[in-house]
C-alpha cells in the first residue's frame, strides 16, 4: 500500500515528464504557456491529494515568486523559447534545451510544495522567501539530473 508521500511523488513525476514533452512543443510561448498549465494541474492535484483548498491565482503567484530564485536559468529558458522563431537552427537549439530546464523547474515546484504540504501549509500560508533556497537546491539537482521525483 503507497503512503500519501509516495502517491505525490509520483504525481510530480508524471507531471515533471508532461513538462518534458511540453518543452518539445517548436512553438514560441506556446511551449511556456503549456508548461505553466502543467505545472498548476500538478499542484492542484497535489492540493487535493493534501485535503488543501487550490486557489489558481495564488499557486501561479507563488511558482512565479520561486521561479524568481533560479532567473539567470529561466530567463534562459525564456530565451531558449523564444530562439525557436529562428527557423531550423533555433527550433533544434529550444527543442535540445527546454525540454530539460521545463522537466527541473516542474520537479522543484512539486518537491517544494509536498513538503510544505506534508508540514501542514496550504497555499495561503506558503512563504516563497522562506524556501527559496530549498527550490534552488532542488531546481539544481533536477536539472543536473541529481534527482527526479521518486516513483
């Protein structure tokens, strides 16, 4: 029998491999956009696995305010969607990069959340200046390929 820590781990894994493939996707924005829609299906099924009300508007605020913590990484991946406009040559460059920073950054959201969520917090009380360091941390393992979400 899984314990609800097993059952969101694996969540974030299947949703870390959705963001994967998502970051596959050639067209500028539309990439981003997909990726973000992953990454709040994720918490919000998270969320429920927790018994913790979802509120779209402050998960998108607070992955935002985490994704802050690792900019020079995003920015590039920003950088790297937006590159997909240059034909041949950009479209190999975003589908060679974006794939692996979408997969880490997913991952880190979701280890930080079931974390704060297995320690009691909700949304409301979620504090992304306090675990900033713990997403950077696990931000960089995952896009090092140090760690995925257990399955």
């Amino acid at each position: 029998m899984s314990t609800r820590l097993d059952q969101a781990n694996a969540i974030v894994k299947k949703y870390q491999n959705w963001s994967f493939v998502g970051g596959l996707i050639p067209i500028p924005l539309v990439d981003t956009a997909t990726i973000s829609g992953i990454q709040m299906k994720m918490l919000y099924e998270l969320a429920e696995l927790y018994g913790v009300p979802f509120k779209a508007h402050a998960a998108q605020s607070i992955v935002g305010s985490l994704l802050g913590a690792v900019v020079p990484t995003m920015a590039a991946a920003g950088a790297v969607s937006m590159v997909k406009f240059i034909p041949v040559v950009g479209t190999t460059l975003g589908i060679i990069a974006m794939p692996a920073l979408s997969l880490a950054a997913t991952c880190a959201v979701g280890r930080v959340f079931i974390s704060h969520f297995e320690a009691g917090g909700t949304l409301l009380d979620f504090d992304p200046e306090k675990i900033r360091d713990h997403f950077r941390a696990e931000f960089d393992a995952a896009h090092s390929g140090g760690r995925q979400a257990k399955a």
